[in-house]
C-alpha cells in the first residue's frame, strides 16, 4: 500500500486537509501501527482468540527486533563519510554542522524507522542560538504522525507535508493540532471542534524555496525491511506458543483412576502429599496427557525460520555451523543483506542530498550543491578485509590500478583524498631526508655562509613535487 496520500486537488483547504487527516488515521497510520507491533513485541499473538482452556502461553518471538538491529548496525555501523570537490566553500560550516547534530545517531535513528516502516521523516529548521545568531538544524520527526501529499500525476508532485501531535486535555476531548508545510508557507491547523480549522499562513523566511522536511525511502515500494515477511511472523509466534501449551499440558496432565472411588478427603490429601494408596482388585491410576511431537515441531520451526530469512535477506548466524566457514562462504551467505545495503544507501543519498541542498540555500543565498561537490559513501560494517586490500596494493605497485582507485575499494581506508595527501607528504619528506643526507645540506633552509646575505636571501635549495 501507499504510505503517502495522493490527490487530485492541490488546494490547502479546510476540507481537503480534513479528508487527508482521514485518509491517514484510517489506512496509513494503522499499518505503520501494525508493522511496529512486531518490533515492539506487542503483535496480535498476544490477542490472538485461542479457545477456552487452562493452558494459553501467548509467546513472540521477536525475529523483526533482531532484523532491524542487525540491519541498522551493518548498514550505519561504520559513519557515511562526505568528500568535498577541491574548493568548496561550505565543506567547513557542513562538518560543524554534522558534529553540532550528531549525524550518526541522526541517521541511525532515520534507518531504524526506514527499517521497521519503509520510510522516514526529518525536520530542517533555524534555530537561535545564546548569543543571538541563527543556525540551522535537523532532526527526525514522528512517522505515525506525520505524512506527504502528492498529486494524482505520474510526477507525483509534492503538494504539501502534515505533521501534528494528539492534544488530550483534563476538561475535554483529544483533537489534533499541527502544521501543514508547502513551499515557502507554513499553514497552523487543529481539530478542536471535531473538524480542521487552518489558521493564519506563514511566510518560512529560512527556506521560501523549499518543504522543510525530507522523506526518506527505504526501498522503491517503501517496504520496511519484514514486511513482506509478517504472516511468517505471526505463525512463527503460534508455533512456539501452541508448542509451549504441548510441553505445560505434561505438568497439568490428568490423573485418571481406574475401578477407584477417591472421596473428597483423599484427593485433597493427595494434592498434598502426590501420594495415594490403591486397594482393591484391578485397581490402577495412569496421567493422561497429549503425546508430544518434538521432531514435528522442530521442522515446522526450522521452516519457517527459513522461509523467513529467504524473504528478508538477512543471514542467520544463529547457526554454529556459521562460524566455521570459510570468508569466501561468509560472504556469499552477506550478498543477500549487501544487496539491501546497496539499495538503502541509494535511497538514503537522496534524502541527505535534499537535507544539505536545504540547508545550503540557507546558508549559501539560495546556492545549490550539486553533485560533484559532495560525493557520499557508505560502508558495511564488518571487519576489514586486509587480504583483500593487499590485493589491491599489489595491483598498484604492478601499475595495473591508480592509487586513488584502489584506495576506493579498500574496505581500510574510508576517506580517500586525506590518505593520498597523506602518502604524498610523507613521500615528500623521505625524499627530502635522502636529499639532505647525501649532500649534508639542509632543505628549505638558508646555509650559513648565506644567511647574512643581502643579495642572495633565498635558501641553498628548494625543493618541491
């Protein structure tokens, strides 16, 4: 389904936001509701309408939990890092503004949204700071109350986002207040009445080109990263609750007896004491009690285990027999979730490109950054291959690849320009060192005899690369 509302009237009017509000509350709102259930544990499992007995174990399993901390911490484990195209002015002012922010946790908490629903939102502000200056901000914002408007063409053009929070005051009933952001124009609204009242616009002087929210993708379709895979979620949980009602029914088995007449006084004593003595001929007493079927239990576990990670694409090490093979297997068993991460940090791009355009026409009078001037990157987080970036080393010295090349491939190196300027200083000084050794003349620096001199000021050699 649409996370997002799609209309074919583009006016901000008291009507049109009232029916978006309803579309959102009644469709969009409840599955994003539906998708968090299981990442919070709180899925239908725990209501599901089992018949009448004394046993009823109602357990989840959270595999979604897991698949959301295993793909957040592989995809931003390692922090994407920016390079800057040589001389570009706000290189500077956006690394402060990173640190200021904390952009890694910014980005974690987007991909864990982006993760469990599909999509993401971030807010872009102006805020004032103690000395009275303004800078700007941005932080992510609620997705179960907030959503985009497009219109009914095949650009989908943006027509405006809604973000509100539930009022629930102690002498009357809960309404929703929030604001409706075009481009340039911030619309106040509410509910109170039990029907959208819009208020006064106002002009956004920070950005009057721009929506001061981003939404981030998580993939083409906007699935979250278990979506496809709930109803094997919810069987997964049955299986193991309806397994653990088989084992508690051993414990609360029933004590049949056979040609015996206990009384009252005998039962609770043997509820006391588990002890009863039989008489009389052909007397017997025996536990009833469901057989279990463990090995039937086991491979409908293991199914849907498997049916679950082939759909999502995450691996499971919860196997030991992961652990003792070779890189080569490891990481063909990773191309599943490498394929997702690939595909994120397409998505994801987007909305970092849109943040800093946002905040570069801010900063910049309306300039633009294009792509050359910023060129992103991400990485996997798992251990550095060493092996594998010799081989490239190798290809270097054998000048089969640039240096620049195969430092992009280098899973050791994460920013490329300050490691060639570092291999180029330090290459000038050991050829400095050699110089300065073999003709015992120190470079760059005036020799004695000419230290005094007025004619010849300039140092006995100057070297340069």
């Amino acid at each position: 389904m649409k996370k997002y509302i799609i209309s074919n009237d583009t006016a901000i009017t008291e009507k049109n936001v009232q029916t978006w509000l309803d579309k959102f509350t009644s469709k969009i709102q409840p599955h994003l509701f539906f998708l968090d259930s299981f990442y919070q544990g709180e899925d239908e499992i725990l209501s599901y309408p089992y018949e009448k007995r004394d046993v009823n174990s109602q357990i989840h399993v959270n595999l979604a939990y897991m698949t959301v901390q295993n793909i957040v911490s592989y995809c931003f484990g390692k922090e994407p890092t920016q390079d800057f195209k040589k001389g570009f002015e706000h290189a500077e002012y956006i690394e402060d503004l990173k640190f200021k922010n904390n952009e890694i946790l910014e980005d974690k908490s987007l991909e864990s949204d982006c993760s469990r629903l599909g999509l993401a939102y971030e807010f872009v502000g102006v805020k004032e700071l103690k000395d009275k200056t303004k800078e700007p901000f941005y932080k992510r914002i609620d997705p179960f109350t907030t959503f985009l408007v497009v219109d009914d063409t095949i650009l989908e053009n943006e027509i405006c986002y809604i973000t509100y929070s539930v009022v629930q005051p102690t002498d009357g009933a809960e309404y929703k207040e929030g604001f409706i952001y075009k481009i340039g124009e911030i619309i106040p609204f509410n509910t109170k009445n039990g029907t959208v009242s819009l208020g006064e616009s106002e002009t956004n002087t920070a950005y009057p080109d721009y929506f001061p929210i981003v939404m981030y993708k998580n993939n083409d379709n906007m699935f979250g990263d278990y979506e496809p895979a709930c109803p094997i979620l919810k069987a997964y949980s049955k299986t193991y609750s309806l397994g653990m009602d088989d084992f508690s029914g051993i414990a609360n088995a029933i004590l049949a007896f056979f040609n015996v007449d206990l009384p009252d006084e005998e039962r609770e004593k043997l509820n006391r004491t588990r002890v009863v003595s039989l008489m009389g001929e052909n007397s017997d007493a025996k536990y009833i009690y469901k057989k279990l079927d463990s090995s039937s239990f086991k491979a409908l576990q293991e199914a849907l285990r498997g049916e679950y990670y082939a759909i999502t694409n995450v691996p499971d090490f919860t196997d030991l027999a992961s652990y003792n093979k070779s890189g080569s297997a490891i990481a063909f068993k990773m191309l599943g979730i490498e394929n997702i991460r690939l595909n994120k940090s397409a998505y994801f791009e987007q909305g970092m490109r849109k943040r800093w355009n946002i905040i570069a026409s801010y900063v910049g009078n309306s300039f633009e950054i294009k792509r050359q001037d910023m060129e992103f990157h991400f990485y996997n987080n798992l251990p550095n291959n060493v092996a594998a970036d010799l081989e490239y080393a190798e290809l270097v010295d054998r000048g089969l690849m640039s240096k620049e090349t195969a430092m992009k491939r280098m899973e050791t190196v994460t920013d490329v320009d300050g490691e060639l300027k570092r291999i180029e200083t330090e290459a000038r000084k050991r050829v400095i060192d050699t110089l300065e050794e073999i003709s015992g003349i120190s470079i760059n620096s005036k020799s004695k005899d000419n230290s005094k001199s007025k004619e010849n000021p300039k140092p006995a050699y100057e070297f340069t690369m």
